[in-house]
C-alpha cells in the first residue's frame, strides 16, 4: 500500500499525490473493516478460576460501539492490597521483570506481582508521592518520597529516594536524590515518567521539568524534558525518531534531518519488526471519521519512503496510554466517550491485525489506565487498585506478518 506521508530533505511530492494516496489509504481501511474483524481470533486462553466473572450485563451485551470486534475475558484479576485511608496521588507501572509485574501508588509504594499465579512477590515502601518504576536491564528502579528523610549537603535539595531492586525483590541499592538548582522540579506538578538515560543515570520527569539521576550516588542535575528518541536500526543505517511539539514525527540520521511527516499524529508509540520487512515506526492518531470519534494507528516506514499501512481504527475521544513490545505487538488504553465511565482495551499483534477488546469496568476512572506487555500476556493496571491479566497479542501463524516474541526476550 502507497501511503504518501513524509517529506525527505529538499523533496517534496506533489499535493495531488498526496490527496490522492490519503484517499485511497482510508477508503482500503474501511473496505477492509471486514475482513479484518473476522480474521481476528479470539482468546487463546480460558479464565482462571480465580478471575472476577463479567457482569451478566457485560458478558450478554457488549458495549454498542465495540459490538464488531473481538472480545476476550481477562485470565487474571489481581486485586492489590491499598490503604484506603490514604490518598491517591500517584499511581504508575505496570513494567515487566521475569515473572512479575511491577506497579507503585501512593497507597501502598511499590508492589511487585506474579501475574502467572496472582500472588504478591514482594513490596517495598515508600511515602506519598511515587514515580512510575523503571525495568533497566534485569533490575527495576524504584523513586518515591524517603520514609525518614535522611540529610543532604549543605545547599542542596531532597528530591526522594531511589532503590534499585532484583526480579526476586533483593535490594540492590538505596540512595538519597539529592543536588543543586532542583526548585523547578521540585515544584513541578504533572503526568510522571521515568526512563534509562545512561549507563549509571535514569531520567524523572514531572510536569515539563526532569532530572537525571546518578543510580550510585543519587546525586541529581536538571535534564531535558522531552521524550527520549525512537532508535531503529537497519541494515548499516540507525534513525533516530521522536514527536515533535506539533505532533509531526520527525527522523535524524546521523545527526541531519532524514524525513518527517506532514500531518500531526497523538502518540508515538513505537517501532515494528516484522519478518523480511523494513522497520516501520507505529504511531497513533485520535480524530473522527464522518462525525465519530476514532483512534487509528498507522505504520510508517523507517528509512523514510513513502510506503506505509493503516490499521482497522476503533471508536474512542481519547488515547490514555499505549505499550508496545520488542517485535511489535501493541496495546492501547482508549475512553470510549465523553461520560468518563467507558474505557477499555485493544490489542493489536505486529502485523496490525486487531486481536481482542477488553471492557474496563464500567465506573468513573479518573487515573489513565497502564499498560504492559509480556511475552505470554498483557497486563493492565487501573483504577489504583487492580491488576487485570489479558492474552497474549500473537497474530495467528497463517495471518501475513505474524510474529512470535520469543519467550526469553524481556519486555521494554
């Protein structure tokens, strides 16, 4: 499929093509709504007994707007441990280590659950405020408010504590974070989010202000802000892509500008390997087709040419977070609409065939829904309080495209 959407340097395509290619892409999309709803297969695996049963609502009559695609049942329903006396400031994770999952809150600091058995592995405290944590390497990255604050030099700020911690939950480390210059960051309000900057730093970002952190020393210094760039490596080529300010992906190669696209899109989600194929970078759009709201997805290629594909879109205001795994497998969090009570999930394997939709509870959610994927599951973590399993997002064998993660790959 043409998809006449990036500019290279110094050459642009005529406005016609573009028009041209646009129309044929949507046009294809929607034609194909059909078959690639009963190509999806439905849920490989049966819920554990110990799964909360469906509302008889829910499990009869599935929400108008989704009632064409795919539904499955969770394997799991883990509910977490939380003090419900203490507020909820802050929630973040999943991330996947091994065979755990790792989620914090202020309500209970950090858990760490098996999501094969449901069972808590371990937990670690921490005070009110907590960032998301952070999978670096086979360790996981811990930052809340210290339980006893300890004392820092003269002229420099507490931020919080670190601690970096094994699959099994042996500490390996705890730090203060501590520096100079920090007011702005320590004053910053906003989404959080943590991610590895070097080999002995991690990045905290809250609001529009981060800093990096020395996971040795603890000590802290102000960091850019924006997200860190998609790498993708090809052949002896290697692009660095990231979203800019105006929504438009935008790609560097050695340092100089390589492509860019012409339209904005809402989230930069990640890149797509898929067997005797380019690369393509996988992006997001939230918008509305004929009146109806809809998120779509769409695969560009990497090394800039003009060949891409779009995904079947599903209904939805707004995409609240996405995850994406080493091959490409991806899963979006989507409100559904404007009553605030109706979110739920889609998962798509690598080759962009809708696999399922998961209803969330159908309840007022204020906190965004996080999302991981593992090797044999995906694993939602919403309303503070609950870790929901799903299954896994592999595209059957006989669909074009279809990819397997192998099973020793550790999630991103």
């Amino acid at each position: 499929m043409r998809f006449a959407r990036c500019r290279r340097s110094g050459r642009r395509p005529a406005r016609a093509s573009i028009r041209a290619s646009g129309c044929r892409l949507w046009a294809v999309a929607r034609a194909g709504a059909a078959i690639v709803a009963i190509a999806s297969c439905k849920a490989k695996h049966p819920a554990y007994e110990d799964a909360a049963p469906p509302k008889p609502s829910d499990a009869a009559a599935p929400w108008p707007e989704l009632a064409g695609f795919p539904r499955v049942q969770p394997v799991r329903v883990v509910p977490l441990p939380v003090q419900v006396k203490t507020p909820r400031f802050d929630v973040g994770g999943p991330v996947v280590v091994g065979d755990v999952a790792v989620v914090s809150s202020s309500q209970f600091g950090f858990l760490a659950i098996d999501y094969h058995r449901g069972q808590l592995a371990w937990s670690k405290p921490a005070g009110l405020h907590v960032a998301p944590p952070l999978s670096r390497g086979s360790d996981v990255v811990l930052i809340g408010d210290c339980i006893t604050p300890p004392d820092v030099p003269d002229g420099e700020r507490l931020l919080g504590c670190l601690r970096v911690v094994t699959p099994t939950g042996a500490d390996q480390g705890y730090v203060a974070i501590h520096g100079r210059d920090l007011e702005a960051f320590a004053t910053a309000a906003g989404p959080q989010a943590t991610w590895s900057s070097g080999d002995r730093t991690v990045t905290w970002r809250r609001g529009d202000q981060a800093v990096a952190i020395d996971v040795v020393t603890g000590v802290a210094t102000p960091a850019p802000a924006a997200d860190p760039p998609l790498v993708i490596h090809y052949k002896d080529r290697t692009w660095q892509i990231a979203r800019t300010e105006d929504g438009e992906i935008a790609a560097t190669e050695k340092g100089k500008p390589a492509w860019s696209t012409r339209r904005p899109y809402t989230a930069l989600i990640g890149a797509v390997h898929l067997p005797d194929q380019v690369p393509t970078v996988r992006v997001a759009r939230a918008g509305a087709f004929a009146g109806h709201p809809e998120v779509m997805i769409f695969d560009l290629d990497a090394t800039g040419s003009m060949n891409g594909s779009v995904a079947l879109p599903v209904p939805g205001i707004q995409l609240w977070s996405h995850a994406i795994d080493s091959v490409g497998d991806t899963a979006l969090a989507i409100r559904l609409d404007a009553s605030l009570e109706r979110d739920f999930i889609v998962g798509y394997a690598a080759n962009a065939l809708i696999m399922w939709v998961y209803e969330l509870p159908h309840q007022p959610r204020a906190d965004p829904v996080g999302l991981a994927i593992a090797p044999d599951a995906v694993i939602a973590f919403h309303d503070g309080d609950t870790l929901t399993i799903l299954p896994e997002l592999s595209a059957p064998p006989t669909a074009p495209g279809a990819v397997r993660v192998p099973s020793e790959n550790a999630t991103p």
